[in-house]
C-alpha cells in the first residue's frame, strides 16, 4: 500500500507518529501512506485508485489502513487511534497537514516536508498545519 519513491514526486496521504520524540525514529518509518498528486491536489493518472478507501474515495481512511497492516512490528496490537495521526490534502498549490494537536509542531512539518516532497519545485506556494482537536484525531496522549 505505502508508495516507496526515491524521487521529488508531490503526495498527499496519512501518518502516524508512534515515535514523538524522534521523528526520524524507524519506529516512524513505514507509518505513512503516500498518494502521488499534482499541486493541484490532483491524483496521477498512474496510481492505483482502487485503494483509496476514504469517504471520498479520493485519499487513505486511517482505521482501514492501519486494520490492513499485517505487520505488528508495525501497529504493536495497538488500535488505529491509539498513536497520533494526521493527513497531508494538496489544494491549488497549497499543502495543508490536519494532525491530532500533541504533534503539531515544526518538528513535524520538517518530517512531513520531507516525506511527502512538499516544496517549490513541486509548485507548492505554502504549508499550513491545523491542530485537530476534535474527537477524530484523538489518540492516547489525549487521555495523559
């Protein structure tokens, strides 16, 4: 499902952070899911559509992504709102990043910059993050 491009391709998608304290951490290496779009918002011809599960059929659904992950070095028999989360949307050369508000944060938007190629050469003009403190994004840290 995770798109795996060593390039400058622009994506959209959804994240996990299981690793608050390192980013960078490989605890956060395989917890995001990569649409490729244009700075548009628009998803490339080549991508497999069909996987898309959200409501709009236009982006990952983070329970059912997570409850498709086989790998429990992955979701550590955790539920898919156990650990903060967030979405990356591309709008008109706009990236906007909705995250759970405990890793809202620059150290975030670096990380998320980086994996999903959101800069210039890829006709991005600007990045806005939303904390998102409705019930939706709720995790565990919530509760501390």
């Amino acid at each position: 499902m995770k798109v795996l491009l060593e390039d400058n391709t622009l994506y959209k998608g959804i994240f996990w952070i299981k690793d608050t304290n390192d980013y960078d951490s490989k605890l956060n290496e395989f917890t995001y899911f990569q649409i490729p779009v244009d700075s548009e918002g628009n998803i490339a011809d080549e991508f497999d559509k069909i996987r898309l599960n959200s409501r709009n059929n236009d982006n990952y659904n983070h329970e059912q992504v997570w409850n498709s992950l086989n790998d429990k070095s992955i979701t550590n028999n955790k539920k898919f709102n156990y650990y903060p989360r967030g979405r990356v949307e591309i709008r008109n050369g706009k990236a906007i990043i909705y995250c759970n508000p405990n890793i809202c944060n620059d150290q975030l938007k670096d990380w998320i910059i980086d994996k999903f190629n959101l800069n210039s050469s890829n006709n991005i003009k600007k990045i806005v993050m939303i904390p998102d403190y409705s019930d939706h994004y709720k995790c565990h840290l919530d509760n501390l």
